[in-house]
C-alpha cells in the first residue's frame, strides 16, 4: 500500500509530506509516476510531496497517516535507509575510510568519490561502494588486503551502464595509482576490478574471493533492501525499454544462479547464499 503523512515539513517556501510504500520501492516509483509526482522529490526511500499535491495522492488511493505512524510503517516494512547510508553520511564516512587506505592522497579520493555520486547513478552509488567496504570488513575481520580495498573503490568507479565499465574502471586504477602504490599493487587492483564483470574467480584467488564476495552481498539482503537493489538497477538502466530490460535482467539473474558457487568464502556463504538464491529465484519467476 501507498501511504502519506500531513503537511508538515518546511522547505523552500511551502511544508511537505512524505509518501512511502510498505511493499516496494517499485510500487512507490508506479504510484508516484501515475500522478505527477516529479522524480526528483525520491529521496531513497521516500517522496518528498508539497502541500498542494497532498488531497490530491489521498484521493488516488495514498492511505493518509500520522508522521509517526508513517515511520513505524517504514521501519516494519523493511524498507527504511539507515542514518549512515543516506547521501552526506556516506560522503562523510567514505571520506574517512578513504583517508586512512591512503592518508597522503585525500585529491585521488574526492575524484573517486565525486564518480561514485555521478547524478546518473542509482544503485551504483557511493551506497553501493560503502555497503562493498562494509562487506569486506565483515568478511575480513576488517583485515582486507589494501590492494582488495582499493578494488572495491576503483570496481565501479566508471560506470555507463556498458559491457566495459569493468575494464574502463581497471584502466582508470592502473592510472590513477601509477607512481602511488607499487607496480604489483596497481596490477593487481586492476585485475581485482576486472574479475567483479563476471564474479568468478580461480579456486584459489583468496583476493577475488573477498571482493566478488562484497559485490554481491546484496543478492541476500532481506526482502526491503533488495526491493531497493532492483528498484535502483532499474533506474540505472532508465535509458532501456521495459521489454529489453526484461530480457537483460533476466540473462543476468540466470547468469548468477549458475555460478557454483555464488560466493566463495565461507562467511559468505553462510550469511547470504540460501537468501540470495531465493531472492533470484523469486525475481526471475516475475520477470518471466
């Protein structure tokens, strides 16, 4: 269901409410898209609406609420974003990660950081890259070689939405990291965020293990946050027809339910294999 709290939030001259769904970040995009709401009122897990539209979302079927029950809705629903994760939070957080992987180049990383906040970004966002880190350090007992944490920053650092974003992102860290870190070390960055095009590491590449495994922690969020996940990877992938998107969704969920294994570590599989397949398999069968 869609659902709406009163008036009540000032901001550039009028009070706002918010409209969220209790169901999925999709249903929202849908309910708000039918009525006229602007895309850039989305503030991750929420609309920002002004006053005039509030009657309006109530008689298309928005389910009127108090701002606290409005909360406790989205917290139930699973779909609440954490304090951290919200835009200035990351920014502040990665900053500080940045700085202590390499404290004598803060330049290098706010140029990673400004490509991971390019507008056209959804899922690949510098969300996305905090949630890898986090992964990593769950994976790792924060012990993750430097070169594994670098790769995660470098991974998606380019992104288009294109076959090479994986090798342009390679090449980016082959040549921002020249003359930073060792020659070894900057190969070995690059081939990291190379392996992360297919998710398939040698039986034996304990770095790429790491990384592949972070990059795909998402697949076994619990129901909300992989609501999330799709609803940005659509938004990624905006410029796609639905039916095109469909059929390339599909190949991609197809191609990550054959990998044996999903993850490699053994954390890994114990935190999130069981719910990743299920998520997949629940998103093919609707994409089907």
């Amino acid at each position: 269901m869609i659902f709406i709290d009163p008036p009540f939030w000032p901001a550039h001259g009028t009070i706002f409410s918010h409209l969220i769904s209790d169901t999925s970040v999709a249903e929202l995009h849908a309910f708000a898209e039918a009525n006229g709401v602007t895309e850039r009122a989305f503030d991750l897990n929420h609309y920002d609406v002004p006053e005039r539209l509030y009657a309006e979302l109530v008689a298309a079927g928005a389910t009127p609420l108090s701002g606290k029950e409005l909360a406790r809705t989205l917290v139930a629903s699973g779909l609440r974003i954490k304090a951290k994760y919200r835009v200035k939070s990351v920014a502040t957080v990665l900053e500080l990660r940045w700085n202590a992987l390499l404290p004598d180049q803060p330049e290098l990383g706010a140029a990673l950081l400004a490509r991971w906040n390019e507008p056209h970004r959804n899922y690949h966002s510098a969300t996305h890259l905090l949630a890898v880190l986090e992964a990593l350090d769950l994976l790792s007992d924060r012990a993750a070689p430097r070169a594994v944490a670098l790769a995660a920053w470098f991974h998606d650092a380019v992104y288009n939405g294109t076959a090479s974003d994986e090798e342009d992102s390679a090449v980016l860290a082959q040549t921002c990291l020249n003359g930073i870190v060792e020659p070894s070390e900057v190969l070995e960055v690059a081939r990291l965020a190379r392996l992360t095009a297919t998710h398939s590491p040698a039986p034996t590449d304990d770095a790429g293990h790491l990384l592949c495994d972070a990059d795909l922690a998402i697949l076994g969020a619990e129901s909300g946050e992989y609501s999330r996940y799709l609803a940005g990877v659509r938004r990624d992938f905006a410029h796609v027809s639905e039916d095109d998107f469909t059929k390339g969704r599909a190949a991609v969920v197809r191609q990550l339910l054959a990998l044996d294994p999903m993850f490699h570590t053994v954390k890994a599989r114990e935190l999130w294999d069981v719910k990743a397949r299920e998520n997949l398999g629940n998103e093919l069968a609707q994409l089907s």
